[in-house]
C-alpha cells in the first residue's frame, strides 16, 4: 500500500504516546473506485474524531499520512487545553514543490453564548503571518455568526 496512516495522541498526566494505524478506507471519505492519495477528503474534519477516548482527556494528538507514490508526508499536530475546548493545530506538508505549513488557533473566549476566536497563520519568507483572524458565535437556533476581523472586509 503506498499510503499509510497513524493516529498518535497522549493522554492528560499519560507520559506515552499511543499509537493507531488505521487503513485509506477507514480514514478518507472515498469515492467508489477513487484512487488513494494523500490529499483525499478524511471522513472526519477532526483527527480526534476518530479515537475512542474521552475527549477532554486527551492532550496532543498527530496524524501522519505518508505517500510513497507522491513522496509526500502530511502531519497535523493538535494540542487541547482547557478540557478539549481550545486548541493549537499545526499543519505541515513535505514533499511538495514548496513546503506547506499552517497554525490554527481556536480559543473559547465567552459561554452563553459561547464565542471562538480563531488565528490562522501562514509562513511567509519563513516567518510567520497572520492569514485570518475572526470571531465566531454560536446562536440559540445552532447556527453561527462570524465576525472577520482580519483581513478586513469592505461589507
């Protein structure tokens, strides 16, 4: 198989990392007859989404997708604080024509009702800049409204 997929995650006071190997076909959402690669669309948005744990007891997970067809490695590196409510997630992608990384910061900043905050970054010339930065609210019928404070918009 030239795509192989691992689940690494620690738990809150665990000093080991656990890991999981899962197959393509339980990760990505495929297609019928759709050919495995790296980039193909998980199942879920989430790498936590496919442990069987208590989520607020969980503290890094990394997923590892490594395609020796593409020479490509993708890993995401999540860290949780505050019982699984914020977290900092790091995308990075090798093998690619030019090196791909993101952060993603997602902060629970107000309940009742709850607001996030979110920072994406990129890297530019290898330093890090600020992508997009909102606010998002959850509103009583379960949808959101997002308030985009970077880059700003000319609504």
């Amino acid at each position: 198989m030239s795509v192989s997929i691992f689940i690494d995650y620690k738990l809150i006071n665990d000093t080991q990392w656990h890991t999981i190997e899962m197959s393509p076909e339980n990760y990505f959402d495929l297609y019928l007859d759709e050919k495995i690669r790296w980039d193909c669309v998980p199942k879920y948005d989430k790498v936590i989404d496919y442990l069987n744990v208590d989520r607020k007891q969980v503290l890094n997970t990394r997923l590892r997708i490594i395609d020796d067809e593409a020479s490509v490695t993708k890993i995401i590196t999540t860290t949780f604080w505050d019982q699984g409510e914020n977290t900092i997630a790091e995308r990075l992608v090798r093998g690619l024509e030019k090196l791909y990384w993101l952060m993603v910061i997602t902060t629970k900043v107000q309940d009742n009702p709850a607001v996030w905050e979110i920072l994406r970054l990129q890297k530019e010339n290898d330093v890090p800049i600020v992508e997009f930065h909102s606010f998002i609210t959850d509103n009583e019928d379960g949808s959101e409204t997002e308030k985009i404070i970077y880059p700003i918009r000319e609504d």
